[in-house]
C-alpha cells in the first residue's frame, strides 16, 4: 500500500478558490493521511483598503461560502479566519500539529515576502512549506530565450508556448477522487476544535460587517460568484468563442469572456479554459484561436513580473524614466470621474466606476489618454484601475499599463498615440456604449455622438443640449496635446542617449 510521508497537512486556498482541478490541493491529498482546508481574510489586504465597500472582497466572501460548501459535498470542510495570514497559518499549523502546509504559487513581490515569512516560521516547527504551480499554464523558468532568458517580447514567448504545450499542461488535477482525505468538522477531534478556535478559525465565515467591509452593488448586477458563476459564464462564453475574434474589440457586443474576476481568484481553472481553447482551435475555431492567445498574454505578463519585480516601481525600459509628467491634479480627477469631454473615455471611465469592470478595448484607449493626452504618470492610472478593477491583477495590469504608456516590453511605440474621436468612431460606430454610460449626450446623431464639441452649435440648440453646460468641453485638444507628448518623450529619450 502506498505509504503517504505526511499524517496531517494543511491546504492554505488564495487566488485559487476552487475545490475541483486545484494542483496544491491535490498534491496534499495525495501526500497526506488527512488534509485540513483553510481559507485567512487577510488583514493585511482588507485593512489598507481605502474604500470599505469593495466588490471584490464580496467577490471573495461569496466565493468562500461557495468553496465551503464544495468542500462540504466532498467529505471536507472550510477553516476560516479574519486574521494577518502570514501569522495565523503558521499559528493553525502549529495548533494542528500538521506536518505540511500545502498551497499554490503566487507571483506578487508582496505575496512572495508573505510567503517566505511563512515558509520561515514554518521551518521553525519543522513543518514543510509545499508549494505549487496552479495559477497559469507556464512559470517561472519553464519557458526561457535559446540564451537562458527571460522573454521580453510576446510573439517568440507565445511560440515557445505553443510549442512546450503538451496534453499534461491542460490536465485537469483529479480532486474527487481522493477527497475522503479531507477532513471535516465532525471528523476532527475536539482538541483540534479546540486549537482551530483558539488561534482564530472557524467553520463558520465572519461577515463582511464584521471585517469591516460594507456590501456593493455586487448582487444588483447579478454578478455571477464562485465556481459555480465562473462556469456559468464560461458555458455563455462558449456558445460565441467562434465569434470572439470579431465581436471583442466592440464594447457594446458581448463578445469577451468576461471570465478575468473568476481567472483572477481561481474560481475557473486556467487549465479548464486552455483545454476548451486549444480543442476548439484544434477543430478550425479563430475565435478559439484568438482568446488562447489572450490566456498567453496573461502567462506572458506573470512570467515578465516573476522574472522582473521592479515593474512595479519603475518602467520596464528604464529610458522613459525620465519623462516629465505634467502630473495635473485636476485633469487627473476629471479622468477618474468621466469628465474629459470625450464621450469614449468618460463612458469607460464610467463603466470602471460603476461596475468594476472595462472592456480591453476601452482600458488601451483610457489608458493611452491619460498618458499621452494629459501627460500624466501610467502608475497614476495604474493606482486607479488596481484600486478599481474587479479583475486587478498586478502583473496584467501593469503590463497594460506599460503598453499603453510604451514604457513596457513589447509595447506599442511612444509616437503611436490613440485618437480618442477615431477609436470612437470605428469600435462604438452607432454610439450605443456611450448612451448607455453618458447619457447625457444620448439625444446627439450617431455621428455627432463621438465629438459633442463639434457639433454645430445651431443643431446642439435644437435638441435643448449645450456643451460645456450639459457635457463638459474637451479638457485638451487631442491634436496639441499629442504634439506635446512627442517632444516630451523625444526629449527624455535624447537625454537618456546623451547620458
Ligand atoms: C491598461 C490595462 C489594464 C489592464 N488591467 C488588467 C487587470 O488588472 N487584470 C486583468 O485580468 N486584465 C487586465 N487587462 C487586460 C484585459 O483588458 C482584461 O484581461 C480583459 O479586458 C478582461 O475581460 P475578459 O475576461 O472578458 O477578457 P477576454 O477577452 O475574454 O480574455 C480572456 C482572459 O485573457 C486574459 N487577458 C486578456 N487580455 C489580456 C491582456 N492584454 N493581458 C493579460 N491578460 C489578458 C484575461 O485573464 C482575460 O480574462 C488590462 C489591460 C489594459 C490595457
């Protein structure tokens, strides 16, 4: 008979809330006699958050009372604590006596200094910290240049991608099978009842008002939760994913997945949605075809944070460094609150507010307006969407944010700046997204919708509409401001080469 090397592990869940194809989860399950599951409300996250009432918290607390339920059905059961993680599980380890604490890899410089504190502390007990790859397809050295490095440059990194693809990558990990491992309330003994309660967990899960945290319009927009949200949508997805290489670059089409929240927490497997891709790519789908190479640009931005921490701080290509940002305070706030004058860009701004959510294409065009047409610093914008962004992912979201400010690997050049009024024109053609987040402008023509501004001041009276009194007037001229972003980012540059 298999002899198993630990009597007791513990399974520590983060951004992988899911009870089926969890590859920690599953290593413990295999490797031990008995797995406790537990899931910590981190303090360390929750108490820094600035705005109480934050969907993704409630994203995460209706996804736990999920997963415990998951694990319920299994034979199992959820510990969860309200608690600084980085001392209460080495506490409930050390109180259940475990042998190992089991979790998969996360690739955030502040998730990483979490868990080698973890990993000390535990080693002080002489308990084992087992971690594992879960989150993306492809980490840390797995795909490197011919030269041994890291891929600064998407194409040859989707290549060797593709080309390190085998059917064992997209296996599903077989939780089921070995869930009598799990242990439950009832099964646990009392002592453990004893030391779960005294270092701060319960089955039971706090309430949201009890960390603090107040509820958000969440529910209202029927937000789909947990696992069982994530395959709901992903069902949805799969019924058009033939269709996503046309429909995705229009914001008012439902055309993406909009699978990131889920991908995000792992209430999706990103093995799962890698097996439907390929498999439908396989069979002639371009749709297919295209949204797996979007799962590879989120492999792509965690393998450039992994290999790359300071693009957190500073540009991934030091040159741009030394822009001059006019950092404007108030053209900053018009920004954040949907009042540039530009219909495109207040409605994504808008949507961001409003649900969390923004299309991509919308983040390239609000982000490339922020940095080249008002000149402001893309850890500004950065700042904001992460603060904002149901889906915020450090490494996607500062690898968008360096592609759209060109400071980033495999960015678009800085002399290629987005028209607000073009990019408008071309992906909200009959102005439909825009009505539905700026309603203000909703009675203006479907050309005159994209550049209230320019709209002949005899047609604005007839429809009772003033700019500048209804809707704001532009707060730069696109034109001029490109011209001032050019000469700003050619002199940072020259500088640079002289230096
Ligand atoms: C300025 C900016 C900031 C962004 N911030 C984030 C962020 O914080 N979190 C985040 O998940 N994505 C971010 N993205 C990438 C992209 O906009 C979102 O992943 C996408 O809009 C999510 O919607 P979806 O799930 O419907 O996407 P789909 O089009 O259905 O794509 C499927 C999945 O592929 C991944 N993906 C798609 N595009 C990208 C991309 N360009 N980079 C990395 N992964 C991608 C996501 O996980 C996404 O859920 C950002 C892009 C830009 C330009």
């Amino acid at each position: 008979m298999l002899t198993r090397p630990f009597a007791r592990s513990l399974f520590w869940f983060r951004r992988d809330l899911r009870a089926f194809d969890n590859a920690a989860l599953h290593a413990a399950l295999l490797q031990s006699e008995r797995v406790f599951c537990v899931f910590v409300f981190d303090r360390q996250i929750l108490d820094a958050l600035e705005d109480r009432a934050d969907r993704r918290v409630e994203f995460i607390w209706e996804s736990v009372l999920e997963l415990r339920s998951a694990l319920r059905a299994l034979g199992g059961d959820l510990w969860i604590a309200h608690a600084v993680a980085s001392e209460a599980i080495p506490a409930i380890a050390c109180a259940l006596s475990v042998d190992a604490v089991f979790t998969n890899h996360d690739y955030e410089p502040q998730a990483k200094a979490r868990d080698e504190r973890v990993c000390e502390a535990l080693a002080r007990q002489q308990i084992e910290f087992k971690t594992h790859k879960d989150h993306v397809i492809f980490e840390k050295d797995e795909l490197l240049t011919q030269g041994g490095k890291f891929f600064s440059v998407f194409t040859p990194y989707k290549n060797a991608w593709l080309k390190r693809l085998e059917a064992f990558y997209l296996k599903a990990y077989p939780v089921a099978k070995h869930a009598k491992r799990l242990a439950d309330a009832t099964q646990a003994s009392a002592d453990i009842r004893v030391s779960s309660s005294s270092v701060g967990f319960s089955t039971d899960i706090p309430s949201l008002d009890a960390m603090g945290v107040t509820r958000t319009n969440l529910r209202e927009m029927n937000f789909p939760t947990g696992a069982s949200g994530g395959e709901a949508l992903l069902g949805d997805f799969l019924k058009r994913i033939d269709r996503y290489d046309e429909a995705r670059n229009f914001p008012a089409l439902k055309g993406p997945s909009y699978l990131s929240t889920h991908l995000r927490f792992g209430t999706v497997s990103i093995r799962g949605l890698a097996r439907e891709a390929w498999t439908r790519w396989q069979e002639g789908s371009r749709g297919a075809e295209v949204w797996l190479s979007e799962l590879i640009w989120r492999d792509f931005y965690a393998h450039i944070l992994h290999h790359n921490p300071r693009v957190v701080e500073r540009s991934f290509k030091p040159e741009y460094d030394g822009i001059a940002w006019s950092n404007d305070e108030a053209l900053f706030a018009a920004w954040r609150e949907g009042r540039t004058g530009y219909p495109i860009v207040d409605a994504a701004m808008r949507q961001l507010n409003q649900t969390g959510y923004m299309h991509n294409r919308l983040r390239m065009v609000a982000a490339s307006f922020l940095v080249k047409d008002l000149l402001i610093d893309w850890r500004w914008g950065e700042a904001y969407f992460a603060a904002k962004l149901n889906d915020f992912d450090l490494s996607a979201n500062n690898g968008g944010w360096q592609w759209a400010a060109s400071t980033g690997c495999d960015a678009q050049p800085y002399f290629r700046i987005f028209n607000p009024l073009s990019q408008s024109e071309k992906f909200d053609a009959d102005g439909v997204f825009i009505r539905k987040y700026v309603p203000e402008v909703a009675m203006l023509s479907n050309k005159d919708i994209h550049a209230p501004w320019l709209t002949s001041p005899v047609e604005l009276r007839a429809r009772g509409f003033a700019v500048g009194r209804d809707y704001p007037l532009p707060i730069v001229d696109h034109a001029r401001a490109r011209e001032a972003t050019l000469a700003e980012f050619k002199r940072a540059l020259n500088q640079k080469t002289k230096a």
